[in-house]
C-alpha cells in the first residue's frame, strides 16, 4: 500500500513499538463487560503519562473520557471499546490471554491501543500550539454485553452528560474479511437493530403413550416454528434487510414424558425502524397460534441495540482522510452486516461514523470475530492511528458543521 510520508503517518509509524505494548498487554488481560477494572486502570495509567489532559473515571461504569484541550474550536469525540468476550482462547499467539476462558476476540484491546496512539498523537500537537479546538478520547467499556437494565456501556456513558458537547464523533473496528490497509464505510443504516425474543408455550405434558389425554406444548411449537420462518418470506418486503433466528429451543428431559412447556428463545436483525417494528408486531401476532390450539403462552421481547446509522458527511471526512494519507487505499463501500454496535446509541445522539479498518495479512488464513482463534495483522494498528487522527484535523478545521 502506498503510504504519504507526512508528519502524521512517519509519527504513527515510529509509535508502533508502543501500540504493541499496549494491544499485547490488553490482550493478555482480558476482561468481561462491567468488569474492566484493571483495563481502566491500565488506560488511565498510560493517558497520565501521556500528560496534558483532563481525565476522568468511572463514567458508564468503568469507562474513561480524557479530554484534550487545544483553544477554541469544536468538539470532537474519538471512541473505542475495551470490554472482552466469555472465549477460551486458542490462537497460538504469544500474549494470548491470561484469564481463564476470556478473550478479546473482537479486537477491542486492537482498539484501546490505537485509541491511545491518537491521544499521544495529538496531544503532541496541541502541546505545541498547533491544535484549535477540544477532543474528548472516549474509552467505553461493556460494548458486548447488557447490564439488568438492557443497557450496554454506550447508553450509559452518554448518560452521564459528559458527552454532550460533542459536535462530530468517530469510532474504528478491525475489520479480518478485507486486508490491512483496506477500509469499510457505509453512509446510513449500516449494522443491525437487533430485538431478541423469548417465547415459553405452557400445555399440560403428560404420559408419552396416551398424548390425547394432555396438551402438548412441542407440537404447538411446531406450528408457531413453521411460521416464524415463514415470515421473511410473506411479512417483509423482499428490498428490506431483516432476519429472524432461533438460537435455543428447550423442553422435555425425558422420551417418554410429554414437556408441560417449551422454551424458544431467537434474535430478529434489521436495518429500518419500519421492519423493526414490523417483525415484533408479527411475531406477537403468530404467538396467538397457542391459544387457538389449547396451549398458553409467555411472550417477551428484549430491545436491543438501535441500527448503527453513519453520518454521510462524516464518512467523507474518514473517505478523504484515508485518501490524503494513503493515496492506493481500496475502499469498500457497503453495510457491514447483522451484527450489532453499540455505538449505534452514539451516533444516534451526535452526528458520527463507524468504519472498519481491515486487518487480514495476505497470505495469511482467514479468521473471523468472536472466534477463539481469532488473530489481527498487527501493521494495521498505526494505519488506524492516522486515519483518526487525520480525520479529527478534518473535523476541526469544519469547526463543528
């Protein structure tokens, strides 16, 4: 990949041997959603000793927002997860995790690292005068999991006020389906709303030799199963993007005794708020087949993450950035998938952008997230340094608009 050799890029470069650090630190100490307390101290530590910030702790939970101020100007907000996933770890790597049966199989600890990189990066700058305007470096924790509330750290971090006069935001994910040096971007609808469903169908059970005697709840859920699938295909315009899936389905503990009830538990993905609204509504109504077929039911829906909408003119802010710094970069431009981001709660709140930084070594096997062999071409780390921390000169220099 060509590669402009600029302040910016030369700088990111010469701090590779410090974004190693930290990503193998992170890597090797994972820790799960609400629980990253020696992360946040770890973050905390390395900000103090980059110096000339204002920090602050425990906002959302465990997260940090350190704040740097460089005159008058704008406010941009940078912002990368540290929380990790419930993954033994198989990778083979050197620094592999340390805590049993945690991983970061996501890349969040490839995140904090570049994250920090940006701070140092920048802070250099503002400390010799050559900043306008005031960044505020969001290290979120629980991107993975909700707490008692359904609230992941997104939500609540924004709870917390401290991000209110943030006029534009940025967030990068590693991305292993395209190469190092690659990005992704999308303008609008980009990853999924994501709403689970848990639906327990309540007969009466009985002995397995006489099923006229009972009410079955495993053959009531075989006609509430044949509909839920049947959904996508009669319920849901073809041009719409949205899926329903079930991932558990529990009842019986012997072959002999018909179950009393039947748990079924799935996910239902899309990208508008109109499928969205159209697949909870349809699935409430195909529950009712219970009742006409002399069973009873319980029906919950868990409302998970809003879409991640992307800010066009952000996008282009990232778009030419890439550009400016490395003039061959492939863009791809596309959705990113069903997965769900919590960021989606950021960029709903203030205009902003996600993209995905590819990762993928060529010549190297393919890997994919959330798996326990997941691994990262390390050279994309300070490649994601400077797209965000040239798009954040970008940001400033619109002063806000």
């Amino acid at each position: 990949m060509q590669i402009k050799h600029d302040s910016i890029t030369l700088s990111a470069e010469f701090l590779k041997p410090e974004l190693l650090r930290w990503r193998r630190h992170l890597h090797r100490h994972p820790e799960l959603s609400f629980k990253e307390i020696e992360t946040s101290r770890f973050v905390r530590k390395e900000l103090e000793a980059i110096g000339g910030l204002d920090i602050r702790s425990g906002i959302g939970g465990h997260g940090i927002v350190a704040t740097l101020f460089g005159g008058e100007g704008p406010v941009i907000g940078l912002r990368a997860d540290m929380d990790a996933l419930p993954i033994e770890e198989n990778s083979g790597v050197e620094f592999q995790s340390e805590n049993k049966g945690i991983m970061h199989a996501c890349g969040h600890d490839a995140h904090t690292a570049m994250l920090l990189g940006a701070v140092k990066l920048l802070a250099e700058e503002a400390h010799a005068g050559n900043l306008n305007g005031t960044i505020k470096f969001i290290f979120q924790p629980a991107e993975e999991n909700s707490n008692e509330d359904g609230l992941t750290g997104a939500p609540l971090m924004l709870g917390s006020g401290v991000l209110d006069d943030i006029q534009k935001i940025i967030a990068l994910h590693v991305c292993p389906w395209h190469h190092t040096g690659e990005i992704q971007v999308c303008d609008g609808p980009s990853m999924a709303n994501i709403d689970n469903f848990h639906l327990t169908i309540k007969g009466t059970g009985g002995h397995g030799g006489y099923p006229h005697l009972g009410t079955d709840p495993v053959w009531m859920s075989s006609y509430f199963l044949q509909g839920l699938y049947s959904l996508m295909s009669r319920k849901v315009d073809p041009l719409e993007a949205g899926t329903i899936s079930v991932g558990e389905i529990h009842g019986g503990k012997s072959p002999n005794v018909i179950p009393d009830h039947v748990v079924i538990s799935g996910t239902m993905r899309s990208l508008s708020s109109d499928v969205r609204t159209s697949l909870v509504n349809e699935i409430n109504q195909l529950a009712e087949v219970i009742s006409s077929l002399g069973g009873t039911y319980e029906l919950k829906i868990e409302k998970g993450e809003p879409a991640l909408n992307n800010n066009s003119s952000v996008n282009e802010v990232i778009k030419e950035s890439a550009r400016h710094l490395y003039p061959n970069v492939k863009i791809h431009e596309r959705p990113f998938g069903m997965g769900g981001e919590d960021f989606s709660h950021m960029t709903n709140a203030i205009p902003g952008a996600m993209f995905f930084l590819g990762c993928w070594k060529k010549g190297a096997p393919q890997s994919s997230l959330h798996t326990s062999d997941f691994q990262l071409d390390e050279h994309a780390l300070p490649i994601g340094v400077s797209i965000l921390v040239e798009s954040t000169h970008r940001l400033l220099k619109q002063g806000g608009k």
